[in-house]
C-alpha cells in the first residue's frame, strides 16, 4: 500500500487534484480509498461549524482536528492499509502543523497531540500564491479564509517542504491539466508503474 497526502493552501487545487489522481489510478487497475480531513463525520462537522466563528479558542480546534484524526487514522486508515494500492488523502496532520501553529498554538504540543498519526509515503504539496486563493475562493468562509494568514501559511508550508524528502512541491498556479499531468508524472516515477 502507498499512502499519499496532499496538502496546501485553501483553493490550491488539493480536491480537485486528489480526484483526478485517484481516476488515473483506478485506470490502471489499482484499488485507491480517497478521504479527506476533516472528515464528514460528526467530529469533522462540529470543526466545519466551529471554524466558521472567531470566539472559539485556538488549543480548542487543535484538540478537534487531532480528535478528527485519531478517529480517521483508527477507524479508516489502519483496518484499511492492506485492503488498497493506494490510499490517497485531502489534507492530515501537516494542516495542523501549519495552521494551528499559525494561529498560536505550540509546535511541540501539536506534534504530542497527534502522535498516533501513521506517516504517509509521500507528502504532495500544492502551491499557489495567496492571490491564487483569493480568486478561486473568495475570503472568509472560514476563520482561516484571509489573504494575511494564506501568505503566511503559503511561506510555512514552503519552510516545512524543506525538512523532508517525503514532500515533492508542485506549482499548482498552472492549469489543471499540467498541474495533473506534473502529479501524475511524479507518481508514477516514485512507485514504477
Ligand atoms: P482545495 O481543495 O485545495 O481547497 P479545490 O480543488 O477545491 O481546492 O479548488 C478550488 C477552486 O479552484 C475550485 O473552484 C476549482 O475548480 C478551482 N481550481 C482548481 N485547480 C485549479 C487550477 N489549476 N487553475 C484554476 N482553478 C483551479
Ligand atoms: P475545508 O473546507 O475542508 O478546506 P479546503 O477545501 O481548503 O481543504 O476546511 C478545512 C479548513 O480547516 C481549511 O481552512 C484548513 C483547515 N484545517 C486546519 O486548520 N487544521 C487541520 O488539521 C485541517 C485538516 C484543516
């Protein structure tokens, strides 16, 4: 089983590009399960209503996205790592690196919080300018949603990229298909097929 993450900004192009990905995939006869986080599940719901308010507090989303992610990783990931080929996820725990701490949150505290995360094979890191983010998604449907905090988390998620070889960065300010096509390409020459 290979277990890719995509990550990036809000309006990178992560759920577009999962959902191709997977479709390429499936084509040539490989089993894929596509989640994303936070998952629609009851967790994952409360964090959708809750981020779209400012009053609640920062260690409070932490401790939800975590919460969202045990249960994704103990009831979704590890029943299911030898069931697929692949198993191919819209955001995990780098979102929370990069946005909670971001928000305030300590760094060290969110890594203990998430500690029974399974690491991925590959980290896919979409990225655009915030403007990007701004044109195709407009600001403020979330708390997070704002032209300063999208730089900030652009420049974090560029920072982060550096401290592993797991994250391939990918320039997703071109087209869909050249942005597919570039993914598809890295995929390919990683796990040889
Ligand atoms: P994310 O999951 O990262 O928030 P989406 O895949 O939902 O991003 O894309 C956000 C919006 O931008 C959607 O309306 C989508 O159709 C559009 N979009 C995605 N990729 C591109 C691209 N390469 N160029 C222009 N628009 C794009
Ligand atoms: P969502 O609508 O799924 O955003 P997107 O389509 O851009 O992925 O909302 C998730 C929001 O929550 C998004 O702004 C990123 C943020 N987020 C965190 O702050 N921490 C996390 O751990 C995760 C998974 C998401």
């Amino acid at each position: 089983m290979v277990f890719i993450v995509f990550e990036g900004i809000d309006g990178s192009g992560k759920t577009t590009q999962v959902k191709l990905l997977e479709k390429y995939l499936v084509s040539k006869n490989k089993s894929v399960l596509l989640t994303v986080e936070p998952q629609k599940k009851p967790i994952g719901n409360l964090i959708k209503n809750l981020v779209r308010f400012n009053d609640t507090p920062k260690e409070a989303i932490a401790l939800l996205f975590a919460a969202d992610r045990v249960d994704h990783v103990k009831n979704t990931l590890i029943p299911n790592l030898d069931e697929y080929d692949f198993i191919l996820c819209d955001r995990y725990y780098y979102s929370s690196y990069i946005y909670q701490s971001l928000q305030g949150c300590e760094e060290k505290w969110i890594e203990e919080i998430n500690k029974y995360m399974i690491e991925p094979d590959l980290i896919i890191l979409i990225d655009v300018d915030a403007d990007d983010f701004l044109k195709r998604r407009g600001e403020n449907k979330v708390i997070f949603e704002n032209m300063e905090f999208q730089k900030k988390a652009k420049e974090k998620y560029l920072e982060f990229a550096k401290t592993t070889k797991k994250v391939v960065v990918i320039d997703g300010s071109r087209s869909v298909d050249e942005v597919y096509n570039n993914i598809m390409g890295v995929v390919n020459e990683k796990f040889n097929f």
